[in-house]
C-alpha cells in the first residue's frame, strides 16, 4: 500500500515538473479601454514573432491597471492617464515602482457636419455647447439651427479625455446622444444638419469637418507636442524599468513596426 | 495658540467649500464587508487553586459587518456613509445586532495640489488604526488597547506629497471617537491631530501622529475621563517583494480624574506592535504578529505580551479564510493566559453605478 502511494506521489511530482518544463512563457495585462486596442494587436502580433509566448490582454480601467502594477497581479499596467500621487505612494509604501513607458499619444477630434459654416472653436464655447448652456449654433458661431449633441458613453476612455480637458467636471446635457464607439459618432455626425461629436484622430475622414480648437489644428505634431488642447498621452506602466517579456513587448510597441501599428488603431505614434 | 488652531481649520473649511466645482455626472458604489468567526477561548488558570486551562468561550459568531455608499459629486467631491452592525459579546446580543454610524463624511477639493479637506465622522489618523485591513483577525493594536477610536468627528486637511513621496493629515476632531454609548463628549476641547508619512525610497515608509486634547470646560461637572491626553506614535513599514512588516511604537500621558480624591493622577503608557507576513503564493499568506503593552510605567508587573499567529488563504478576490492562533501573556503570573484560536471567513463586495 505504501509502495502505491510512494508511486502516486513520484508520479504526481514528475507531471508538475512536465507541466512547468513544458509550459511557455506568459505575459499579462490589464487596464484603460483606451489603450485595449494597442494592447490587443500588439499581443497579437507578438505571438505570432514569439509562438512560446502567451500575451493575456484584458480591460477594466486605468484604475484597474493601475492598481494591477500595484499589487503586482499583471506584467504590464494600461492607463490613459499618469498615476496619481496617492497611487504611486501606495506603490512605493509597498516597495513598488511605478514606471511609466508612454507608447503614444490621444488626440480628440471636435467634429461637425460639412454643411456647418463654422471651421474653429474655443473650450469655453465647446464646454457651454456640451453642459447645455448652449442651444442653437447661431450662439456658437455656426449654421444648421439647433445644436444636435453626440458625446461617447461615460465608460469610454475618449469620453475620459474629453471629461477631463472639455467638460472639468460639468455635467453632459442629457439629451446628448451618449454612443458606443467613434466609428457611430462619426457616422451620426456625418448624417445629421447641426450636430457636433468627437473622435479619436485616427478616425477623422472627410465626411465630416474637423474643428480647429483655440487656434490649434489637430494633427500628429500638435498632439504629440502637446500643443492641441485635447490630447494626451497613453502608457503601458510597469513595476520598475521594464525587464524580460515585458521589455520585449514594449520594445516591440515603440519600433517602427509597433509605432506603425499605433497608427492604424487609431492613435498618435510617438516615434 | 489653540484658538488659533481651531479657527485656521474653521478657515480651511470655509476656503475649501469656495473651491467646490460644478455638479458633474455623480457614480455611486455600494460595499461591505462581513466578519463570520468561529472560536475557542480558553484561559490558563494559573492561580492557587486552578492548573489547568478551561475552555470560556467557544461558538459562531457574526461579530461585524460594514455596509458602505459612497457618492461621487464631482470630481472634487466624494461623501461616504458606513453603518457599522455589530454583534459581539459586548453588545449582549440585545435584539441580535446592534448598529452604530462607522463614518459620514464629505470630501471637498482644497487648495494645495492632491490635497482635500474631510470633514465628519471619519477615520482616526493615528499610527496604524486607519492603515488597518484586518489582515489578522485581533483588532489594530491601538485599537486593542483602547488607546484611541478607530474613527471621530472632525474637520481633518490630509494629501500627498508630489511624486508619491508620502502623505499628511492634520485637523482638528472631538477627542472621544464615535462610540458615543462607551466614551459621551466630555469636553468642549478638540482634539489636535498631526501624522506625516514619508516613503524615501520604495518599500521603506517612516512616519509619525502626534495627537493632544486637554480637558476644556466638562459637561457634566465630574463626568472627567481625563484632563490632558497627549498620544504619540511612530511607524516603520518595510515592504519587498512577498514580505510586508508593519511596526509602531505608542507613547501615552494621561491624566485622569478621581471623582472620590478630586484629584488628578498622571498616567504613562507604552508599547509597540511588530506585524510580519510573506505571501507565499497569490492565495496563501502566512502572518504573525507581536505586541506589548505596558497600560501604567510607574506600576510594576501589569504588562501584556500578545503573540499572533496565521494563515490567509484567498478564496477567490473578496473573500478570505483566516486562521489565527492568539495568546495573550500578562507579566503578572497570577493572571491567568488567555488562548484563542480562530477561523474567519471575511467577504467584502464593491459595486460601481456609473450615472
């Protein structure tokens, strides 16, 4: 009997040690819906370079990824915004070193309908417009009558950025039409006389007209220098200079080729 | 130099409510936290008559349960309302629960960059008490020891120093903590509080809460818990990797009153708490702890050494099994050990209504 069970054990002991030898390498992230895109191709594509390696990729927030680098539970934290002192001192009281690699950048777009006369805005104006204070276009320096809102839904990280730089705390008049992604905003904005959204850059097409906002054009050099008002940058944080898997993911994000890819989801390449 | 004090922070509160943003798309979030405990109490009955250790208390319990709603106003400014039930010894099981107001608090947004000014029934920021999560099952040693309440009423500045380099809290609060039926305001005179923290490099973070209340005008005459109450604390957390270990050290001078004498005694009190543990793997935790208290130095023989020891095991995310062993050792021989072993499982639940 106590050979037996000496057996099961042996065995038992030699299947865990097949198991850790054969398993392949992993790599995990978690964080902003903003940075998911990125994340996603990018741990595509670099699966297919590195076949031993599985990238697991998921959302939540940048809180979320934030607090992730904090505990230690992911290789790589996803934020659209920079931590905050609280959180980089609840990282360093536990011996955690928040590190932030900036992959690329988010500019915002205000977009109107092409048969709108008006070609530039301020913030002010575009916060008024946004919180309701604004109702008609001729108050705001435009055609098409009364003014038709699309805003993103709140959970998005471009409702984020423009929370932050356009609304500063005001409330979206509630009878904005909150929608799911850029690619319906655009569409919306496209088809309907006075209406006003936004979008991410990439997502700009010439159905529409892109707003110059406080003087400043949106394009790659303004978002990057920081010079265009609605923009900022995306990171990828991780505990300390990145090292191993990690290193080789966000190397691979900041060639050429990564960089690229930036571009194609819709971001600003910071290469 | 206190009437100073008391109008600087009236002075804060008034700048801080003209800071107040406009109203913005407000989240709210519902949570809590349950404390389901089983436990054996013996005590070592070391006297003339009794050897032998005798089983005081044993059984099921649900001791606490938390229930908090947080509301988001803008960005600036967050209230937060928790209910305390309890149902421990001390309560007597009157009607299976009692309940008690744990916090009601608003957060405004403050001038200095990080900051905010909290005002209300809210944490304690002495030593360790609001550090505190309950990884061991016993109480925060402060708390323990009925040293100071875990949380008061008060008007109390706190925020981060720039790039994460530690935090600060000062203000002023009652003085008596919220458990309004054991310790009534029995003074008109605040408490000051001060506590800095600094994290000079990853994983080292030192600091230090001085906390000072003299007696005032008391209300009723004779009902005199103390005259003065000066509290001071120091703190050490090392953190690297698996391993976390918290310490402090408390320093007491009371004066307390006899209502027989009409007279006021002075009282020195002291101890410290060493709190190690190593995560082991993402699930299992192993912990101790060790405590001493010496509640009187001018009286010999009356201190109490507490040993802790434990394991957590993380079910999944938001509930924790606990295993604990806990001896409590007075000086004094003829006083009897106490023993406990104890099993908790801790479930806590947070959920986020976006507006």
């Amino acid at each position: 009997m106590k050979k037996i069970i000496k057996t099961i054990c042996l065995l038992g002991l030699v299947g865990l040690l097949a198991g850790n030898l054969t398993a392949g390498q992993k790599l995990t992230l978690s964080g902003s819906t903003t940075v998911l895109p990125i994340a996603q191709k990018g741990a595509e594509d670099f699966m297919k370079a590195n076949p031993s390696v599985d990238v697991s990729v998921r959302g939540g927030g940048s809180g979320v990824g934030i607090q992730a680098i904090v505990d230690g539970t992911v290789d790589i934290g996803d934020s659209s915004r920079a931590a905050k002192a609280k959180e980089i001192a609840t990282a360093r009281g536990k011996g955690v070193t928040m590190f932030a690699n900036i992959i690329a950048k988010d500019g915002i777009c205000v977009i109107v309908n092409k048969a709108n006369n008006i070609n530039s805005i301020n913030l002010d104006t575009l916060k008024k417009i946004y919180s309701g204070e604004i109702l008609k276009w001729s108050d705001a320096g435009g055609s098409g009558g009364s003014l038709v809102v699309v805003s993103r839904d709140s959970s998005s990280g471009t409702f984020e950025v423009f929370n932050e730089k356009v609304l500063k705390g005001s409330k979206v008049r509630e009878d904005a039409l909150m929608l799911a992604s850029n690619q319906a905003v655009l569409t919306t904005v496209a088809s309907t006389p006075g209406a006003i959204g936004y979008v991410g850059l990439g997502y700009v097409t010439d159905e529409i007209k892109a707003l110059v906002v406080n003087g400043i054009t949106a394009n790659k050099e303004t978002v990057i220098s920081g010079k265009y008002p609605i923009s900022r940058p995306l990171y990828m944080y991780t505990n300390g200079d990145p090292k191993g898997l990690a290193k080789q993911f966000i190397d691979y994000i900041m060639s050429p080729e990564g960089q690229k890819m930036v571009e194609d989801q819709g971001f600003v390449a910071v290469k | 130099m206190r009437k100073l004090v008391k109008i600087l922070f009236i002075s804060c509160l008034a700048l801080s409510l003209s800071q107040i943003a406009f109203a913005a798309a407000g989240d709210w979030t519902f949570s809590g936290t349950n404390w389901l405990r089983t436990r054996v109490v013996s005590k070592d009955l070391q006297g003339p008559t009794k050897t032998d250790k005798t089983v005081t208390d044993a059984g099921f319990s649900v001791d606490r349960g938390y229930v908090r709603y947080a509301y988001q106003f803008t960005d600036t400014i967050k209230g937060q309302w928790t209910a305390d039930f309890y149902s421990d010894k001390t309560s007597n099981y009157v009607n299976g629960a009692g309940i008690k107001l744990k916090e009601s608090y608003v957060d405004l947004p403050f001038y200095l960059p990080e900051s905010k000014l909290t005002v209300g029934l809210q944490k304690n920021y002495v030593g360790l008490i609001y550090d505190y999560d309950y990884r061991i099952i016993e109480k925060e040693f402060i708390d323990k020891n009925g040293i100071d309440a875990s949380a008061d009423n008060g008007i109390i500045l706190n925020g981060y120093f720039p790039m994460g380099y530690g935090s600060y809290e000062a203000g002023i609060y009652n003085g008596e903590g919220y458990k309004k039926e054991l310790s009534p305001d029995i003074n008109t005179e605040p408490a000051f509080v001060a506590d800095v923290r600094v994290i000079p490099v990853p994983g080292i973070t030192v600091g230090g809460s001085y906390k000072s209340e003299l007696q005032g005008t008391v209300t009723p005459i004779g009902n005199t818990a103390y005259n003065k109450n000066h509290l001071a604390v120091g703190m050490l957390r090392t953190a690297y990797g698996p391993f976390d270990m918290w310490a402090e050290y408390i320093g007491q001078n009371v004066d307390t009153y006899s209502t027989t004498t009409n007279t006021y005694t002075n009282v020195k009190k002291s101890g410290y708490s060493i709190m190690p543990s190593y995560q082991i793997t993402p699930e299992w935790t192993v912990l101790a702890r060790y405590d001493s208290w010496d509640p009187n130095k001018d009286k010999a023989n009356d201190k109490v050494a507490t040993t802790i020891i434990g394991v957590n095991y993380a079910l999944t995310k938001g509930v924790l099994l606990q295993l604990n062993y806990q001896q409590d050792k007075p000086e004094d021989s003829t006083v009897a050990t106490t023993t406990q072993y104890l099993g908790q499982i801790a479930w806590s639940f947070a959920r986020v209504f976006a507006q």
